[in-house]
C-alpha cells in the first residue's frame, strides 16, 4: 500500500497501532486480568437500572433495557466491554495489531472470532445484520451521519460533546460504558481500582514528581509528531505526575528541542531516527533518559491505544520500571528499550 505523508498522518488521533500507514488508529501483569463481576452474575442490579438515559455530542440516548446483544464501534471500546465480564457480538477492526490475543484480555476471548465490523470505514449493514440492542462508540470518531445510521439500528452511545474528539479520559469512558450497561457500582469500583496502580506506583517513585516528559509519537525522514495533554495517550503520564506540553503537534528533526524535557519517550521510531543526530544531540538521549518503547504493531502501543481498565496496568508494569531508570540521576542506569 502506499505511503500517506508521514507528519501529516501522524495527526491521526490513532496513530498508536498503525506502522506510518496510518489510516486508522491505531502493559506486563503475569496474571490473567480482572474484569468486573461477569454481567449474568449481576443480572438482577443490571435490569433495576433501567431504562437509562446518556447524554452525549448527538443529543441523548435512552436504553430502555439491560443490553443482550452490544457491538462496539469505538476504536477501544471492546476492551470496556470485557472490563464488565460483557463480551462484544461484533467490534472495531484494528489494524497493525493482533488485537484478538492482546495478553491483557480476558483468557475466555484471546484468539476468538469475534466478527468484526470495519476499521476505517464502518460496516452499517454488518452491524445491522448483528441484531445489537446497544452500540457502544465513545471513542469511535464517529459524525451526525454515522450516528443517525448507527442509532436507526440500536441505542447508540457517543463521547460527550465536552470534550475534544477522541479525548475522553480513561475514567469518564468507564464510567458511561457502566452507566449503560446498568453497572454503575462496578464501574466506579473499576476506576477506583486502576487509580489505585497509579497511586501506588506514584508513591514507589519519588524522583517521576515535578519532571517534565516529551513523548514523540511515530518518525518519518521530515521528524516526528509530539504529543501533548490535548490527547488522551499522556493522561497516564500525568497521573504518574509527569508534566507534558500543553498541544501536541508535527515536530522537524531541526526544532526538536520541543521535546527537551526531563524525560523523552518515544514510539514507533525508525532505527534511522534514533540515529539522526539531531536526535541523539538532545539531552534527554544523551544523558540516558531517554524511554524508547517499541513500535506501532507491538502490545505497549496497542495498551496504550486501547486505553482501558483492563490495558492499563500492563502499560504501567512495561512504562514505570523505565521511567523510573531514566529519573534517577543515575547516567549508568539507562533504561531498556521495549522490544515486544
């Protein structure tokens, strides 16, 4: 397939799985990821919850029964599904990434068929065809036209209009994905449990307060893309209480003095932009603070993509053991570059 332009693909909102096609979108626990309590064991609290009425960007959403039958059309939205025990009839297609065996998911639906409904371009007759009584798309980019297709076939739930496209937060998702499916105690046990792994591994790293961080986001021969707290893949770092840039925006290998920062984390870098030195004169790389963690199609990206309850303790096991080599003050303790 051809290239599109590097830099002005790399402002694609999910850029985190695709290897510099970037046409669409687009971390290490040992043991097998909790989800809430499986939804036919909370069947009863589901069922007195409704009917439900969401807010969102299109107007609002009335589902008038506890879902049998969802389909997630958002780019991560399976994942919050199985965060409930809610297992999807049909999900957004991923590109650049094994999304059925990511090893965060639960064991039960790692390498199984879920039919999937398009990735660029949605599938409406597909979706249909499924018979959903609910469409979970908080984080599926979606206009008027998609959502008034999606909800003619089943109650369809967008991203609030309060926010940027694609920048609701990790919890905000949670918390609307649970209120739909009639789980609002678990959803907010499942926040409080993820807030829980930030809090914790805060507290074990002294040296992350008051840093600053750059994260440059793909390479291509012009530069990079640096990203900043207007996209929802820095809110981790945040909560870690890193500092990042304010906007996030295309980078030239001669102005990359942008991402001068205590702390310089980079994904999906060509070996030939490690080498440029323009980029190994910065700072950050000379003084082994520098977090290289790994390419586009690997399962760092794809947690970091996906975003989750479930995605989120792996990419803080992978993320934090890094960061906190390369604030130690250390020089002889050079972090390791993710390999996959």
């Amino acid at each position: 397939m051809p290239r599109t332009t590097p830099l002005r693909a790399l402002r694609r909102p999910l850029a985190a799985l695709v290897p510099l096609l970037l046409l669409v979108v687009a971390g290490c626990s040992s043991s097998t990821p909790e989800a809430a309590e499986p939804a036919a064991s909370a069947s009863g609290a589901a069922d007195a919850a409704f009917p439900v009425t969401l807010e969102h960007q299109f107007g609002s959403t009335t589902i008038p029964a506890a879902p049998q039958r969802v389909v997630t059309v958002g780019f991560n939205e399976q994942d919050y599904a199985l965060a409930f025990g809610v297992e999807p009839v049909g999900v957004r297609e991923f590109l650049g990434y094994d999304a059925p065996n990511r090893p965060w998911a639960p064991e039960g639906v790692r390498g199984k068929d879920i039919p999937t409904l398009g990735s660029q371009d949605l599938e409406f007759e597909k979706i249909a065809g499924l018979a959903p009584d609910l469409i979970l798309g908080i984080n599926s980019y979606i206009d008027q036209a998609a959502y008034d297709k999606l909800a003619a076939i089943a109650p369809t739930v967008a991203q609030s209009a309060d926010v940027a496209p694609g920048a609701t937060t990790w919890q905000d998702q949670t918390l609307t994905t649970g209120k739909a499916l009639g789980r609002d105690a678990d959803a907010q046990a499942l926040v409080e449990r993820t807030e829980k792994a930030f809090t914790d591994a805060v507290a074990a790293n002294a040296s992350f307060a008051g840093k600053s961080a750059g994260f440059a986001l793909g390479s291509s021969d012009a530069g990079t893309y640096s990203l900043g707290a207007d996209d929802y893949r820095t809110g981790w770092l945040t909560e870690l209480g890193f500092t990042v840039p304010e906007k996030g925006g295309e980078v030239s290998f001669e102005r990359l003095d942008v991402l001068d920062a205590d702390v310089l984390l980079v994904e999906g870098f060509e070996q030939k932009a490690l080498d440029n030195k323009l980029f190994a004169a910065l700072p950050a790389v000379q003084d082994g603070r520098l977090v290289n963690l790994g390419q586009f199609d690997q399962d760092f990206a794809a947690a970091l993509g996906f975003n989750s309850p479930l995605s989120i303790p792996f990419l803080l096991d992978i993320a934090v053991p890094r960061l906190a080599a390369a604030t130690d003050g250390d020089a002889s303790t050079t972090p390791e570059a993710y390999t996959g």
